[in-house]
C-alpha cells in the first residue's frame, strides 16, 4: 500500500514552515512578515472547514513565532521590556485558560502590569491571539468558533506591520 500524497503534503509543509523561522532575535522584520503570511494561512483554512486538531496546531505554530516577534521587539524598544517579559513568562500559562480567563487576564491585561504604549501592547497581542484560538479550538467545531477565531487573527494581523 502506498503512502497517499495528500496525507504526506500537510507533514511536508509543516517541517519546511518551522525551518523557515528565524531564531535570530535580531531578524524581527523578517519574523514579522513570516507571522502576517501565517496569520492569514490560518484564517483561509479556518474558512476552508479544516478540523479543529490542524487550526490548533497552526495556532500553536503561530503562537510560538508571536514569542520570538516578542524577543525581537523587546530589543528594538526597551520601553516595552519589562511588560513583555512578563507576557512571555505567562505564555505557556496562556494555552491552559478558558477563554474568559485568557480574556480578561491578557486581552485586558489584568494579569500584566499596566503600560500606556500602544506599541508594547500590540507586541503582546501576537502570543495572545493565536492562543486564544488554540482555545476556541478545544470547544465545538461550530461557525460562531469559526468568527471567532477569524476575529482574533484579523485584529493582530491589522496590527502586526506596526511593530517593524
């Protein structure tokens, strides 16, 4: 029996993706556009009906790239520093809320100190989103989760050229 093709593309195309990140710090121009074309990948295959098992995992991919956009961001504005190195320590934290909690602990930002700069909060918003998908993936294949999750990646997508 042979191996389907259709079967082998999406492991393909997921080994050639993670090769693809930058690891650099310093590569965040590159990072952020890897994250945008990404980003809206995952929303045509939320709008495609794939299951909920791939968005979740694009998600999660999506999620991690957010963490080195982070990095990068944090040494071109040390303003934003401190703030996102507490979104970073809460990251792993974020994929075990419920969507209230992940709402209002990092959409509203009650569980970071509090910032005035835009910038730094559009920063965060590139963890906080996909994992706020990553949730919605874990509750009923529906198409309110499906808005759902197109909302979220259309606002950080919206934002995310802001932080070059």
């Amino acid at each position: 029996m042979r191996p389907s093709f259709s079967l082998l593309l999406p492991i393909l195309v997921f080994i050639s993706s993670c090769a693809m990140f930058s690891s650099d710090k310093k590569d965040l121009n590159k990072n952020i556009g890897l994250y945008k074309a990404k980003a809206n990948e995952l929303v045509l295959n939320i709008k495609g009906k794939k299951s909920f098992g791939q968005i979740r995992t694009m998600s999660n991919e999506l999620f991690k790239l957010g963490g080195l956009v982070i990095s990068g961001y944090q040494e071109k504005d040390k303003s934003c520093k401190l703030y996102l190195e507490k979104v970073l320590e809460a990251q792993s934290k974020m994929l075990t809320l419920k969507l209230e909690e992940i709402e209002g602990q990092y959409h509203e930002g009650t569980a970071l100190p509090e910032i005035e700069k835009d910038l730094c909060i559009t920063a965060k918003e590139l963890v906080v989103h996909p994992a706020t998908v990553v949730i919605l993936s874990r509750l009923e294949d529906n198409a309110s989760n499906r808005e759902s999750m197109e909302e979220e990646l259309k606002e950080v997508i919206n934002h995310v050229e802001e932080l070059k």
